[in-house]
C-alpha cells in the first residue's frame, strides 16, 4: 500500500469526522475538538510500525508545514468571525473589546513572561516569546461561546455581550499578537533596522486596518452592489467567495508590509456592515465552518499525536503548575480586571474572562518564531504551548455550553447601558 494511499484514507476519515462528530457530541458535555485530541492522543500511545512513533509527530521537525496550515486554518477562521459581527462599529459599542484588548491583552503576555522567566528560566527573550504565544484566543475553539452564525438573532449576536465579545477579542488578538512576538525575536537576535520599532512593530498595525477596509469595500461591491447581476456575487450563493475574503486582504496586507490578519478580520466585518442582513452571510459563513471543522480536526488530531508520541517528554511540575496558572489565574483575573466599568459585568465579565480559549493561534505563532529563529529553550516552549493548548480544549470544551447556557438563561449576557448597544 503507497503512502499516498494512506494518506487519502486518512483525509477521507478525518473529513467525515469533522461532518460526524459536530452532530454526535452536541448537548454533550465535550465537544468535537476535545474528541479529536483525545483521539490523536490515543493514536500517538500506541504502538505504531516504524516509520512512524519515537517523535515522528514533533512539530518541532515540521515547522513550516505546521505555520503554512495553522496559519490557512486562522485566515479562513478570521473570516467567518468577522462576519459574525452584526453590533456596529464604535468605540462605546466595542468597549468591552478594547478593554480586553487594550488592558489583558498585555496585562496577560506580561505576567506569562514573568512567570517563564522566573518558574522555568527562561531567558527574556523566550520568556516573552511565551506570554506573545499564549495571548491570543482562538475563534474556532470558542465557537461555542462566540456568536453561531451571521443569522443568529439579537440574543445571540448584537445583544449578547458575552458572545459578541469573545468574537470580536478573538478576531483581533491574532494580529495583535504579532508584534510583541517581532519584540521578542529582535531580543533573541533576529536582525533588524535601525526604525524597527516603527516599521515591523507598529505601523503594520493600521496598514493592515486600512488594506482590510478597502478590500472590504471592493468586495462588498462586488458581491452586493455592482450594477452587473451576472457580476453581483450574492446572487449565485456560492461559498467559494470566502476564500477571496480570507486570502486576499491578507496578501495585500502583507505585499504593503502590513498585518494580515488584521486585514481579514477588518475586511469581513467591513463586508458585514454594508449589508447587514442579507442571506449571502449565511452561505459564506456556513463554508467557512465546513473548512474550519475539518482544520480543527487536523489540529487537534495532529496535536495528540504529538502528545503522545513524546512532545511532553521532559515536563516539569513547574511547567504543569505554569500551564494551570496561566488558563486559571492570569486570563480570568486580568480579563476582570480589564472589564471593570465596562457594559459587561457579573457573571457576564467573569464568562468573558474565563472564557480565552487557546488553540491554533498559539500554534502558529510558536511555529512561526522557532522557524525564524533558533530561541533557546525551545522543547520548554514547545511543552508548555502544547499544553496550554491541551488543557483549554479541555476545560472549555466540556464547560462552554453548560455555563453558557446558565448566564443567557439568568439574562446576564445583556449588556448593561444599552443605549451604547444599537437594537
């Protein structure tokens, strides 16, 4: 039997599991992701013929590979959040967004960063290189406290705090995390200009913005305004459409050395705002998900495989109590502390806290630095994203729905003030 064989096999199985499983573990208290680690897991435990076992599964020894398809699986994932997004744009009907952005975010990379370099010694450079890895939140992973789908009503989408929230934090902490990771690789030596701190830290930060607004605007017009119907995009209900709103606000970004992943969440929430309520954000977010489930199922399949194929050979108990800290302490509490005076409060800000859920971005990210740079420490980094990454698919994937259902049953997803929040 050829490898390739083996290997169409195995995508037709994961491709089934990924339509299955969604069906199968609904009002379960686990979710899809959760079963394909554990199932990956098991697999990398038992004893495979050679080529495969004894760290064949490293993502250390696939870098590239594990940045180019972590990083697919993020763009098209940005995109269907963005067009999730059906509350305005302002800077008091986003504010608990800001608040978490503007005030965890940081807050969190600060004390993850401490914490690596003090608990595992690392050195400053991959101390920080750890708390950028681990800030952004996963718009796949916490799909079940994210807004569902651009049709949901009110109570799910724009009027929910809690939901609309984690949706738009974690549409943005993908690109934002980027420049506290170009920090930490100019500290472990990567060579850099003498206006670095401008060029690769901070501008491409609005250049993104601005490169996902006008290709989201020349999208919208194409799909909804454009005087041609042969032309008009949203009458032939074609999901393919997505894949343009995820790659090319991210290519011209990046061609203007800007941020890409800002783009795309920019750009489809651009989308969304031009026409709000038409049926065509359905298809395009329903294709989206069909792509995102079968990238999570790779993912997480490929992750347990790791893990058990020997990725956490060498874990310390100061990296497990680092790991527990870092999903149980500094998220939730620097979430709260960021959402005080905010429209979310209560059990709502304590949902929204808790809730920072890690998945594929701290995947690439810890990809995409070890591949551009050799920072010491790397199997520590490596262990403890991997984790990290582990233990929230866990935890949040077996409390999502339960919690979730408990806050919107009491109302406490309504945002308080409610004249900042359009009806």
């Amino acid at each position: 039997m050829s490898a390739l064989t083996v290997l169409l096999g195995v995508a037709g199985l994961l491709a089934l599991a990924a339509a299955v499983l969604p069906k199968l573990v609904a009002d379960r208290p686990f979710s899809a992701p959760l079963v394909m680690l554990v199932a990956g897991v098991l697999l990398g435990i038992a004893p495979l013929p050679a080529p495969y076992g004894d760290g064949w599964a490293d993502p250390a020894a696939h870098l590239a590979g594990v940045e180019s398809f972590a990083q697919l699986g993020i763009l098209v994932a940005l995109a269907g959040a963005g067009l999730s997004v059906d509350r305005p744009f302002g800077p008091r009907r986003w504010l608990s967004t800001w608040r978490l952005l503007a005030l965890a975010m940081p807050l969190a990379i600060a004390a993850v960063a401490l914490l690596g370099w003090w608990w595992l010694g690392l050195a400053p450079a991959a101390a920080l290189l750890l708390g950028s890895v681990l800030a952004p939140t996963d718009p796949v992973l916490a799909g079940d406290v994210g807004v569902p789908a651009p049709g949901a009503g009110p109570e799910l989408a724009r009027d929910n705090e809690v939901r609309f929230t984690l949706t738009t934090e974690a549409g943005l902490n993908d690109g934002l995390a980027m420049p506290f990771v170009v920090v930490a690789l100019s500290l472990a030596g990567q060579p850099h200009g003498g206006a670095w701190v401008l060029t690769d830290v901070l501008l491409p930060l609005p250049v993104g913005v601005l490169a996902g607004l006008g290709t989201g605007r020349l999208l919208a017009w194409t799909m909804f305004r454009t005087p041609s119907s042969r032309v008009r995009l949203a009458e032939y209900a074609d999901g393919l459409v997505l894949l343009a709103l995820a790659f090319l606000p991210y290519a011209l970004a990046e061609l203007v050395h800007g941020n890409g992943f800002l783009a795309v969440f920019t750009a489809a929430v651009t989308v969304r705002n031009r026409e709000r309520s038409h049926r065509y954000h359905d298809v395009l977010h329903s294709f989206g998900r069909q792509l995102e489930r079968l990238f999570v199922a790779v993912a997480l399949l490929g992750l347990g495989l790791a893990l058990g194929d020997g990725l956490l050979r060498g874990l310390t108990v100061t990296e497990i109590l680092l790991v527990f800290t870092v999903v149980f302490l500094v998220r939730p509490l620097t979430g709260l502390v960021s959402l005080i005076r905010s429209a979310a409060r209560g059990r709502a800000a304590s949902g929204i806290a808790f809730f920072g859920v890690r998945g594929i971005g701290t995947l690439y990210y810890l990809a995409h630095a070890l591949h551009a740079v050799p920072v010491p420490g790397r199997a520590s980094l490596w262990r403890v994203g991997a984790l990290a990454v582990a233990l929230s698919v866990l935890v949040h994937g077996i409390l999502a729905q339960p919690l979730m259902r408990r806050i919107e049953a009491r109302g406490d997803h309504v945002p308080l003030g409610r004249g900042d929040v359009p009806g």
